[in-house]
C-alpha cells in the first residue's frame, strides 16, 4: 500500500501566482459515503477507474469514522473532497461524472473561494468550513449559513491546567515569500527578559529560504496582538523544526519540554494545539499511534498520532497529558489518517544546533517530578511510606489501603493497568463499560488518588 504525505503549509490563507500551483499529480481524493447510500454504491465503478489510473483515493465511511466526516464538514453523502499540497482545494456534493471528478483533480489551488453547503439534516450540527470547492454538479452552489464552531471536549480535572498554559503559549505565524503568505503554528518554549522563543515547523520557510517577513499573532484576554518575528534557525528537510524569536512586550508562560530521560510510548494519550486554516487555536485530543516509525535511516526522531491534521496546524506543538511539549507538527498521511510530528529527539537536535540546549537540559527529570506530585499529593489520613520494592509501611495499621495502592502504583517504575467500570449507581446490574487504561501516569494515578473513596 502506497503512503501519500503532505506537508501543512495553510495555503488556504496563502496567495500564490498561477505558475507556483501545486501540481494535479500530488491530489488525493477523499471519498465520504456510506454503505446504505444508493448513489454512493453507484459511484464505486468510476472511483475505482480513478484509482486503476493512479489517483490516491481515501475512502471514509460517514458511519464508522464520524469523527472525519465532523471535521470536514460532510453533510451529506457522497461528497468528493480533493487535498492539494496539504490543503483543500476542490469539494463535490452528490453523485458525479468521471470529467467532474478529474476536473476537480486538476484544480488550481489559488482558484476562487466558494462557500457551500449540504442540506442533510442528519449532519446539521457539523460546522462548514470555508474554503476552495468546484462548482456544484448543476453549476451553483447551496446557500451557506455561519457555521458553528466545533466545541472542544471537556477536559479532566488534572489537564485543565496544563492545556491552558499549552493554550496561552500557542501562537500563529504569517510567513511572507513575495507573492503571499503561508500560515502556520507554534509554541512558546522560553523566555528571556524581554524575548520569548518560539518553536515551529522548518518547511514554512522552504519556499522563502528563510528570508521573507514573519509576523506573530499573540492571544491575549481575547484579543490578539501581533509583533514582528525574527527566524533564529531552520531545517526544512530531515528535522523540520524551527526558531523565532518575538518580542512580546508583556511576561509570557513557556510550556515545559520532556525529560531527555523520558520516552514517549505508543497507545499514551495527547493532545495538540493547531491553527486550522489560519483561526484561532484549537486543540485536538488524540493518541500515539507510532514512535520513531519513520526515515529510520535518517535517525531522525518522529511520532505519529491518530488523525490528520488539516492545513494551518503546521508547526503546532503535541503535549503529552502533563501539558508537556514532546513534538512539532509536520505532516499529514490523509489516506492512512495520521499526522506526523518531529519527536523530542528533532527539538532537542534542533536546540543543540542553535546553542540553546538548556532549555531541555532544565526539563524537570522523572525522579524530581515524581518527588513533586508525591508532595503535592493530598493526605490520606493514613501516614504511610512507600518502600523502594512497592511494599507498604504503615504506622497505624498493617492494612494496605487503597490511596496507598494507588500511591505505590504511581511511585512504580513497573508496568501497571488501572481497568475502569462505569455504570449507573442505582442500577448496578444494568449494563456497564470496562476500560483498561495501560501504563497509567503519576498525574492519572494521582488524580484518582484524590477522587478515590
């Protein structure tokens, strides 16, 4: 099976010169439908032709993956979107012709934007992105009302602070080569008096080698304030990572780096922060799906995660569920739905180049972090002391309680599993859902500590 990446560049805010559009050869086609949609079915002989010629075709079933079909708007089934060099640049609504679908393969992604909309009530709810569709099979298109924004999840108690620090530090980038701008993410990772660092994606500045005006969108109380960027360093290929320095004209609060000593497992819970098409942050929760799977050659250190992300998150930092910043927003593998983030090892790589390698030196190490929640830990009512071989001594009773499990658990090295019933206390017969929850964290295991009765 064939892999199609595409870089994140937000050409969706980018104004680029007919003779720099993106080849029709790198188009992926993705194909929203469901197997109880008769024109859908009716579609599968021409897709097929489509994929026989080489076009790159991402089939997403509306039931089964709903979670795409939310984040991309589908409202109504079959619905034909084309991905060009990371972003969208042509969408079509019903069943079409074989020269529809090769016209919208072909287009050109600085064409005109038209707004759009299906009328499905079962996807009334979904927001509708703005942004570059071929016309309608009949030449127009459907009326378009402001679109809601997807809300986020609620957060658990013990991520709320940490993606709210995550969300203060996140900023976007304009990135000017002379013909437009391309958008991007990143993330405050230090500060220095007056200066912050800010950590993005390389490839943003691929096309203009580093030299074209950078401009910085600060979110603060609501409103957001720009200042200028200075490029530091960059590397558009291997790593992918780069370095701004801003100068924010107020204090801001740099997220915290893993541990060197530290390894991000796959299966382990995130979550990103990203500027979709150019808006404002927003985070997705996600997990890892892969460590270091690619460019093996290379050495290079990389993650993947569950879910693409769409054009205007590159550059965007993945935090782990202690709000810690462990990778950068790199790519997307729309036909396998993952996204490809520069691992620890990249960052640290990239900070080392600019002589900058204190700042994950300073990273709190997992011992001293470990010693940190155990103080901030609440008591249990029970003093007690956990031995280096996960036993137990208790100066008031022999009995090992509970909080003191769950202590032991989180001190531990070892693996461990914390398996979750769920049901209806006044129905405790009634159906209920079991999950297991591998490896858990100390700030998991601590939050249940507190929580525990």
């Amino acid at each position: 099976m064939r892999l199609f990446f595409a870089l994140l560049v937000a050409g969706s805010l980018a104004i680029f010169a007919s003779s720099q559009a993106t080849s029709a050869g790198d188009a992926i086609l993705l194909d929203f439908s469901s197997a109880h949609c008769a024109p859908c079915q009716a579609m599968k002989p021409t897709l097929a032709q489509l994929a026989s010629n080489g076009v790159a075709i991402r089939h997403v079933d509306v039931v089964t993956e709903p979670h795409l079909a939310a984040r991309y708007g589908i409202r109504k089934t079959p619905t034909y979107v084309v991905l060009s060099g990371g972003q969208e640049v042509a969408r079509l609504i019903g069943q079409q012709s074989m020269p529809a679908l090769q016209a919208a393969l072909a287009s050109n992604p600085s064409g005109p934007r038209i707004p759009t909309r299906a009328t499905d009530p079962s996807f009334q709810n979904i927001a509708a992105p703005a942004t570059r569709l071929a016309p309608l099979a009949g030449g127009t298109s459907a009326s378009v009302s402001p679109a809601s924004a997807i809300s986020e999840a609620l957060p658990t108690v013990s991520l709320a602070q940490a993606i709210e620090i995550a969300r203060a530090a996140t900023v976007r980038l304009r990135v000017h080569d002379g013909h437009g701008y391309g958008a991007g993410t990143g993330t405050v990772i230090d500060t220095n008096g007056e200066q912050a660092l800010v950590l993005t994606c390389g490839h943003l500045f691929r096309e203009n080698k580093g030299q074209g005006k950078i401009e910085v969108d600060l979110y603060v109380g609501g409103q957001t304030q720009t200042v200028a960027g200075e490029l530091l360093d960059y590397d558009a290929d291997t790593h992918d990572v780069a370095l701004v320095a801003i100068r924010p004209g107020f204090q801001m609060q740099p997220v915290q780096m893993i541990h060197p000593q530290e390894r991000v497992r796959a299966g382990q819970t995130a979550f990103s922060f990203g500027c979709d098409r150019g808006a404002d942050p927003s985070r997705r929760d996600t997990r890892i799906t892969g460590v270091d799977k690619y460019d093996q050659h290379l050495g290079v250190s990389n993650l993947e995660i569950a879910g693409a992300p769409i054009d205007g998150r590159s550059g965007g930092g993945l935090f782990d569920e202690a709000g810690r910043l462990i990778g950068v927003c790199n790519a997307a593998d729309y036909e396998g739905d993952v996204g490809i983030y520069a691992g620890p090892g990249s960052v640290r790589w990239q900070l080392d180049k600019a002589g900058l390698s204190t700042i994950y030196k300073r990273a709190q190490a997992p011992q001293a972090r470990l010693a940190s929640l155990q103080q901030q830990a609440p008591s249990s009512g029970v003093t007690s002391s956990v031995t280096t071989n996960g036993g137990n001594a208790s100066s008031a009773s022999p009995r090992v309680t509970p909080s003191e499990i769950l202590s032991a658990a989180a001190a531990s090295t070892n693996d461990h599993e914390v398996i979750v019933i769920v049901r209806d206390r006044k129905n405790p017969a009634g159906p209920a859902q079991v999950m297991t929850l591998n490896q858990p964290s100390a700030d998991l295991m601590q939050m249940i500590q507190q929580h525990a009765k």
